[in-house]
C-alpha cells in the first residue's frame, strides 16, 4: 500500500515536468505538422508546375511526363491501406518522422539527375568562336557533325540513361513516405487535444494543405526563372532568355529546397513521445497511457473481426446508389483536377506564348486560391442553409451546372496556331530556297521572318549571315527563305493573340471556384448516407477511387492526348524528343475538351444522385388512400 502511495506520488511529481516539456504540447504538434505538410506539398505540387521543363529538358513525350507526375499515387495507393490497419498501435510520431526523411531522400533523388548529367546541350549552342554551331545556311557541315558527334556520346552515357528510372523512383518514394504523415497526424491531433480545440487544430492543417499547391506552383515559377546550368557554367555565356522555346530553367532548384525543409521539419518528431497528456484534462493524461497499454489486444480484436468482415461491409457500402454516384461524380472532378494541376501551365505557354515561369504563376497565384475559397464557401453553405442531403445533392447539381457556362467558353478562347515554314499549315520538308544548305535533321533554333512567317532555325530560313552586340544574337540577314526585307529575329513569331489571357484567366478562375463548390455538400452526402460503423471505410475507399481512377491515370490520358496534337517532334542522336510544335487548334479542343467532359460526366452523376433520393422519398411518403405509420398506431390503441 505504501509502495503505491509512493509511486503515485511520484508519477504525480513528474507530470508537470513532463507537461513543461516542449514536445508533449499539442499546440506544438500542430505547429511542427504545418509545416511538414507545407513542405512535403511543396515537392509533390512542384513536380506538376516544372513537369514541361523536365519534359523539354530530356527529350520527355508529354505521355511519359504524365506518367511521371503520377507515379507518386502508385506507392501511396498500395501502403494507405495497411497504413491505416497500424491506428495507434506504432509510435506515430516516429513513423511520421520516418515518412518525412524518405520523402527528403526523395526530393533528392529527383534532383540527382542535373548533376548526373552534362551541361544542356541545346541545338545551335555556341561552345567556342571555332566550333561553327550557329545554325546559319552553309554547304560545309564539318564542325557541327563533330559537335553532333561529341553531344550524342554524352547522350548515350549510362548517366543520361538512368535519369527517366531515377525520377519516377524519386515519385514512387515520395508516394511512400507521404503515407503516413496525414492520417496519423490527424488521428495524433484528434487523440490528445481537448475537443474545444481539436476542429480549431484541424482546420489550421487542412487550411495549409489547401495553401501547399499553390505556394508549390508559386515556388515553381521563381525557381524557373533561373537558368538550368547557372551552377555549372558563367552568366556571361548563358546565350538564352525565358522566353526563347529552348529556355530550361533550374527545375532541380526547388527538390533541393524542398528536401532541406522536409529534412528540418522531420526531426522534431522523433523527439515527440509515444503517448502524449491530453490538453486541459489532468485525469484524461494521466490515465492515457495504461488505457492504451490495456486497450491493445481489444484493439487486435477488433482488426481481426473487420479483416473478416471486410467483404461484407464493401459489398453493403458499394452496393449504396447514393453513396456510388457521388463517389463517381468526385472521381470526374478529380480527374479534371488531374489535367489541370498537371498541363493546365503548358497550356497556357503555348497557347498565349508566355513563359513558364508566368504559365506557373498563374496556376498558383489565380486558380488555386480562388479553388480554395469555393471549398470554403461550400462549408459555409451548407452550415448555414442547414442543407439535407437532398438539398446538399441539389447544391452539387446547381454548382456544376453553373460550371459548364464557364467551362465550355474556355473551348473557343484561344490562338490558331503560328505559320511555320515546313510544319504548318504546309507539312511538306521540300523546302528548294533552303536545300542547298543541307540544314541538320536535329536543328531548332526558332526565328520570326520579317514576313511573319516561322521558320525552325536560321538555317531553314537560308539566312546567311548574323548581327551580334555582346555576344548575342540581334539579326539574321541575307535570309533567301524570308520575303520582304529578307532578314530574321531570333526567337518565335508567337500565336499572336496573348490579349485573350485575361479573358480565359478569368473564365478558369470563375471555373476553379464554382466547381469546388460541391466538394464539402458531396463529402457530407458520402458520411450521411452510409452507416455509422462504415464511415471511415467508406471514406477511404473513396480516397482509394480517386487515386485508381483520376490521380493515377488523368495525367497519362492529357499527356497522351496532348501527343496527338503534335506537328513536329524533336530529334537527337536520331531519337524522338519532346515535340517543338503543336497545332494549336487541336491542342485547345483536345485538352479542354477532355476536361468539358468530366465536368458532364459530374454534373450526370449529380443528377443521377437526385433522381435516386427523389425517388426513395417518394417510395417512403404514405401513399394516397393508406394510413400512416402514426394513424395505424393510434388505431391499435383505439381498439
């Protein structure tokens, strides 16, 4: 009895010390999780905003680059499920802080490549005044096939090979070790803070997570603007500009940011302890860790009862018209997401001539933000309206209805594409000014003739000569492909119609916020039409249907669309590279078309789910002529 006392005592001595501490705060929790979340957003998000500098960068189709920034779903998909069959077994922290240092080796792997490579050897690069790479029309080719030569073996070389395996292991790794970091971070918060405080916390996390994917692309657009090889070569022999098509900017800069804060924000969390004393309840702390001690074979139990069950509740939960047809509806919309957040920047590049940095910009800067206000409002509706779920189902309904005024427009605004001499509208190669220039396969370097008219290099265009000032190019002259004055700027002509940014900007922007409208009313429905002992299954299953049916495959679909719009692709070493010109026109229909039809396919669903509640309220309503569930009632009692 008196060893009890004395050890109670005791325990009751250390408490406050341990209260003291730092790390067994919640508040502090919730802190270090903003941040790890923030960072580890960054490089998932800035993979998808410097996804065409990686494609340009290494001859990448855009199929293969889709295919790349959706390989991180790949390794999340397969571990969330035994992920979330641990609970509060492990120590969840750790684990957190685990997940965190793999997604910093991660970040490094898919930095790796730029120093694993050379230099980047874009076509018409002038290495030294001997070395005749200028591109300009001449019958001796001697110099530039040896520079072909030299550039193709540096191509060949087991470096340069393994940079396309070594990105989509640094995706597949980055998938892996942000399994763990939501969902036990969340569940870590819900256990030990006090319930006043708990929505507060995870609003806080779920305001950050909305924040990371535009503070990614923002970061994305800064890091662009700097020469890929500024590390590796002087300023003064950096030749091209940002606007220029064969402008790669320093892509690997953000994974290297990105792994130094996920780095920093991973290791307060191994300092953080096992079981934590709840906030503002003494008794509920020091009572915590033997209940959880004691609860843990319940725990096994119980896991092992919903193993058994487990065909059963996803046969009862699929088997829920209401709860499928949302689940549908949100896989369109996540799909549509998928292009969006994944080409929607190359898209704007191309189609209204700006650069990447400013394609970038724009995704961070207008669409999320505006994305992230429509989710909130979309709370804010439907707590103050006080909505059912049928009035919920109308409100998606209405919301993506609403959507296709804004996003079917988005079809017609854009810029035909460019005349370019031997790819468009003219496919034909036999270009007879510029055959006797024996211009290499490989060349591409872009100028404007003074007529307008685009033409692949300086050399196709029969230019003979070039005006420079500091080393830079200002003029070619003597061009026999050009009409009119007969001379030629470098750089491209542009599509010519970069005044309709403004207006699409703010179709997308009106789009980006209407559509996320229904994302808390469609979640509300899920967790109201299913059992109360199912939802948290029910809930992961949808999150499972995202990931398989919109987040892995939407990237691939665009990218293999956009393929198919191309006019030309890029050749090295007798290689196809990315493609240098696509037909506008096609790339517009194609791209946004794609997104017009999961916008439909939503807002059918939608439609559909009203048509089923409709229908099941008036199977429940008393039918004409019958008595009500209350009159049969007070009639037993009568007689």
């Amino acid at each position: 009895m008196g060893e009890n006392i004395v050890s109670m005592n005791s325990s009751k001595t250390r408490l406050p010390a341990q209260r003291r501490s730092l790390f067994n705060s919640i508040k502090f929790f919730v802190f270090c999780h903003s941040l790890l979340q923030l960072a580890q957003l960054l490089v998932s998000g800035y993979m998808k905003s410097s996804i065409s500098t990686i494609e340009r960068r290494y001859g990448l189709s855009s199929r293969r680059s889709g295919l790349l920034a959706a390989f991180n779903e790949v390794g999340n998909t397969v571990l969330i499920v035994f992920v979330s069959f641990f609970g509060s077994r492990v120590h969840r922290p750790r684990f957190i802080g685990g997940g965190a240092l793999l997604a910093c080796l991660a970040s490094l792997l898919m930095a790796m490549p730029h120093f694993l490579s050379g230099q980047y050897n874009y076509t018409d690069r002038i290495r030294s005044p001997s070395d005749n790479s200028s591109g300009l029309c001449q019958s001796e080719r001697s110099f530039t096939a040896t520079s072909s030569n030299q550039s193709c073996t540096l191509q060949e070389s087991p470096a340069q090979q393994v940079v396309y395996p070594l990105l989509l292991l640094g995706q597949l790794l980055l998938g892996i070790g942000s399994v763990p970091i939501q969902p036990f971070g969340i569940s870590f918060i819900d256990d030990y803070a006090s319930k006043k405080n708990s929505p507060l916390y995870l609003g806080i996390l779920l305001a950050v997570t909305s924040f990371g994917p535009a503070f990614s692309f923002i970061t994305g657009s800064l890091m662009l603007r700097f020469y890929v090889d500024f590390d590796k070569m002087p300023k003064d022999q950096i030749k091209l500009n940002s606007r220029d098509l064969r402008w790669v900017g320093a892509w690997w800069l953000g994974f290297l940011v990105a792994s130094c804060l996920l780095f920093i924000t991973a290791l307060p969390y191994f300092f953080f302890p096992r079981n934590m004393s709840k906030e503002d309840d003494t008794d509920d702390a020091e009572s915590t860790p033997d209940c959880q001690q004691q609860t843990d074979p319940l725990r096994e139990l119980s896991r092992l009862q919903f193993l058994k069950s487990f065909p059963r509740i996803a046969r009862r939960t699929l088997q829920s018209p209401v709860y499928l047809l949302v689940v549908l509806a949100q896989v369109n919309l996540a799909a549509l997401l998928a292009g969006l957040a994944t080409f929607m920047a190359k898209f704007i590049e191309r189609q209204f001539s700006q650069t990447v940095s400013v394609s970038s910009m724009m995704i961070g800067a207008v669409c999320i933000p505006l994305a992230v206000l429509g989710i909130v409002l979309g709370g804010v509706l439907m707590r103050r309206l006080n909505l059912s779920v049928s009035g919920a189902s109308r409100l998606c309904t209405a919301a993506i209805f609403l959507c296709m005024f804004s996003v079917v427009p988005l079809l017609f605004i854009g810029c035909p594409t460019q005349s370019v001499a031997g790819v468009f509208p003219d496919s034909s190669d036999g270009l007879s000014c510029s055959a006797g220039c024996r211009c290499p396969e490989e060349a591409f370097n872009p100028v404007c003739g003074s007529d307008g008219v685009e033409f692949r290099s300086p050399c196709h265009a029969g230019c003979i000569a070039m005006e420079t000032d500091t080393n830079v190019t200002t003029n070619y002259t003597g061009c026999g492909c050009v009409g009119g004055l007969g001379h030629a700027s470098p750089g491209t002509c542009g599509s010519g119609c970069s005044h309709l940014l403004l207006p699409f900007m703010a179709l997308l922007g009106i789009t980006s916020f209407i559509a996320p409208l229904s994302q808390t009313p469609s979640f509300m429905m899920i967790l109201r039409t299913v059992p109360t002992e199912d939802k948290s299954f029910a809930v992961g299953i949808q999150y499972m249907l995202f990931r398989v049916l919109a987040f892995m495959p939407g990237p691939v679909l665009y990218g293999t669309v956009i393929d198919t719009t191309c006019l030309l692709w890029g050749r090295k070493c007798s290689k196809q590279t990315s493609c240098l010109y696509y037909n506008l026109d096609q790339f517009r229909r194609r791209f946004l078309g794609l997104q017009v039809a999961f916008a439909f396919g939503g807002l059918l669903c939608f439609v559909l789910t009203l048509v089923v509640l409709h229908r099941r309220t008036r199977r429940e309503e008393p039918q004409p002529g019958s008595k009500g569930a209350y009159e049969l009632v007070t009639e037993g009692k009568t007689w």
